[in-house]
C-alpha cells in the first residue's frame, strides 16, 4: 500500500511559476516511476510528465520547455517545477506512482493561471 500526498497548488497570474510536490509514504519499495497527470473541465486525464527511478524523463509536448520534473529518492518526493504558465494549463493535477504490483494516485491539487 502507497500513499501519497500532495502539495504546492494555487492561483498564479499568466507567466509565472509554481512548483508542485508529492511526497509518497507506505510500502515504497519497487517503485520504479512517478509522474504527474492533469484533468481540465470536460476533458479527460492527461499525462504531463513522467520520471522513472534511473532519471530518464518525458513531456508532453504541450508542457515541454516550460515544466521540469525532478524525484529526490532519498525523501520519496517527486516535483513538478511549472514556469511561463498558462491559462491553458489550468486543471486539477495528480501525482501517480509505479509499483510492482499497481499505479497509485494522490489526491489531485488545484493549479489555476489566470489574471
């Protein structure tokens, strides 16, 4: 069992920043990828970013260029650093993680761009 909590969200004006943590806590161990997904109004969960345990990364490209994600293994923490954001980026966006034996999900945060 995993459990993940995350944190970071908020409203930010059009251009700025934000960074997103996920912090993960239970039974950790064969976690071999974490990433993040977002869900905007009336449209379906899409992946955003994805890292695996040796640090190899993926985008989507909408987000390429203006997203970084980062993992701290030592703390059971991934980060998704968000800059030049965009109304279009508005969405509720959950943390998963990878086991061995399933995908695990955080409770979603709220990240609104909007002036």
């Amino acid at each position: 069992q995993v459990q993940l909590v995350e944190s970071g969200g908020g409203l930010v004006q059009p251009g700025g920043s934000l960074r997103l943590s996920c912090a993960a806590s239970g039974s950790i161990f064969w976690v071999y990828a974490m990433g993040w997904y977002r869900q905007a109004p009336g449209k379906q969960r899409e992946l955003v970013a994805d890292i695996t345990r040796s640090g190899s990364t993926s985008y989507a490209d909408s987000v390429k260029g203006r997203f970084t994600i980062s993992r701290d293994n030592a703390k059971n923490t991934v980060y998704l650093q968000m800059t030049s954001l965009k109304p279009e980026d508005t969405a509720v966006y959950y943390c998963r993680v990878s086991k061995i034996a399933g995908d695990y999900w955080g409770q979603g945060s709220q990240v609104t761009v909007s002036s």
